[in-house]
C-alpha cells in the first residue's frame, strides 16, 4: 500500500499515528495541503487520508492509481463521491469516535448556559460580587434541569450519548423526527414530528447531519414556536440554524440561549451573524467539541481497522 496523509495537523500533534504506518507499511505525510497542492500530492499513490481536503473529479482523472481514500472524519462531504464511484475508488469514513467527547461538550454549553456560569464569571471579575449588598448575586435566571425536557434531532451515536447524560441529569427526553423520517417509540422515547416537539422542549440540541433536507432546519419560523426560555444547541453542523434568524431571536428574546460548537464558514473568516457582540447568552466555541485526544487517537485506530480491511 502507498498512502499518503495530506493533513495530519487536523488530527493535532499529540496522536500517534503508528496503527495507520502499520498498515500502510510506511506513510507520506503533510501537515497541511492547499488546493493547488492536491493533483501533485497524491500523484502516484493508491491511498490518501484526508480530513478536511476537498478531492474531486479531476483529482480522479489525473491519478488512475487512486484506489481507496481514507476521510479521518465521518462527514464525507468534502469528496466527489459520485466522482469517486466512476473511477472505481472506496471511500472510508471513521463513525462512532466521538460520543463520549461531543456528549460531554453538549451537556457543557448546556450547563453553562442554564447556569449562566459565564454571566456571574463575567461579573465576579468585574467587581459587581464585591459591591453586592448581599452574600450572593442573582441577577441572572438559572434553569434547573432537573424535571425540564430536552429534545434531540438527530439520534445516532452522538445522540444517544446526550440522551444517557440528560437522563443522568434528571431530564425528559423527546427526539424530534428529521423532514421525511419516521416517528414512532425509539429506545422508549417518542420521536415526534418536529412542528410538535418546539413547543414541549426546554432545551433543543441538534445531532445530524446537514443535508439538502436539514440545512436551515431551525429558522425564524421554528424558533417562534419554542419556548422564550429554552436553549437551542448545535455540535453538529454550521447550516443546521439559519443564524441571522437566530441572532436576531435571541436580542429580541424569542429564546433564552444558545450554545454553539459549528458555524455555516468555518473558519468564520468572513465574520458571521453570530460574532456580533451585542448578542445576549450566546455561547460558540470553535469546532471543538470532537477534538479530546482521546478521541482524535480513536479516529487514528478506526481508520488503520479500515484500511487493513482493504489491504
């Protein structure tokens, strides 16, 4: 097998990727590969691991040895697939690496925001506890989660790994049931049309992937119809939430909060509705949530199990 790897710093520098050179016996690896880097880079060889790097069509017909493309990742939306199936090459994709890390990270923001644990930071270290005429300060509303209901779009592994930790929280859980997915009992939760669970949820946290069907699934329209004090999270993906429609629902006070790990550009170079800073209770960390090394050592290992399945 001749592989070469065309973004290891995506993955960090503190993975070890000695199952992946195992496999491959031996391993071409580039920190970073630009656009105009791609067709010279993987000239030659049989397989390419790629996380971010767009292959397409004419990387195909310019490198007839290409037989297996390896995406350190479970989106595959950086790849020509259909390109991909013309030219006889398989295309790997890494699953269920993250539960632990993403679950964790979503129940964060959750936390963080029912809390307000940024707010009373925000205050202590401005001197405001200090000239408090009492003990304590309360000038921002918690949300007790205990009792309240938390609604899932999106229930694969991720979501199932923020259900086991919202119950573990005392919560209710309702999934909510993706354009053209079935309703019905799942794991003993309903899945409910969405239309039908905006209304009953305290907290909103979006698990699934952007497609033609989901982009946009949280607009102006359904935040309306969410409750003024739920929270909407998204570690999923940036196109999910219209966000010029969020930002302005969450000044006018349609929602009370929003936690967010994925943004529509990422990097938000460009700025975004988001960034704004006279937004309240709005949390964005910037793709983070997948990123422990633990997790990023288990899309490692993954895709070495991938690629022996192949050789």
């Amino acid at each position: 097998m001749k592989a070469a790897f065309l973004d290891t710093a995506t993955l960090g520098n503190d993975v070890d990727l000695g199952p992946i050179e195992r496999v491959t016996g031996g391993l071409v690896k580039y920190e970073a590969t630009t656009p105009e880097q791609v067709a010279e880079r993987i000239r030659g060889f049989d397989t390419v691991l790629v996380n971010k790097v767009v292959l397409g069509r004419e990387h195909f017909e310019q490198s007839p040895e290409l037989k297996t493309i390896a995406v350190v990742a479970t989106g595959l939306n950086n790849i020509d697939l259909n390109a991909a199936k013309d030219h006889g090459i398989q295309v790997l994709n890494v699953a269920n690496y993250g539960r632990s890390t993403v679950a964790q990270h979503t129940m964060a923001l959750v936390l963080a925001l029912a809390t307000r644990l940024l707010d009373y930071d925000r205050d202590v270290r401005a001197g405001r506890w200090a000239q408090s005429d009492m003990f304590c300060l309360m000038n921002h509303p918690i949300m007790e989660l205990e009792g309240r209901t938390i609604g899932i779009v999106g229930y694969g592994d991720l979501g199932q790994g923020v259900a086991e930790r919202a119950k573990a929280f005392g919560m209710k859980i309702l999934l909510g049931a993706r354009p053209g997915q079935a309703t019905g009992k799942v794991d003993g939760y309903s899945r409910i049309p969405l239309d039908e669970l905006l209304p009953q949820v305290d907290v909103l946290s979006l698990h699934c992937l952007l497609t033609d069907e989901t982009r946009n699934l949280i607009g102006a329209r359904e935040l309306q119809m969410m409750k003024p004090d739920a929270l909407l999270i998204n570690t999923s993906r940036g196109g999910l939430v219209d966000e010029d429609a969020l930002a302005n629902a969450l000044r006018d006070g349609i929602i009370r909060g929003a936690g967010f790990d994925v943004l529509t550009e990422e990097p938000p170079r460009n700025g975004n509705a988001l960034l704004a800073g006279d937004i309240p209770n709005l949390i964005i960390t910037p793709h983070s949530a997948w990123a422990s090394r633990e997790a990023r050592q288990r899309i490692v290992d993954i895709t070495a199990q991938n690629l022996d399945s192949v050789s």
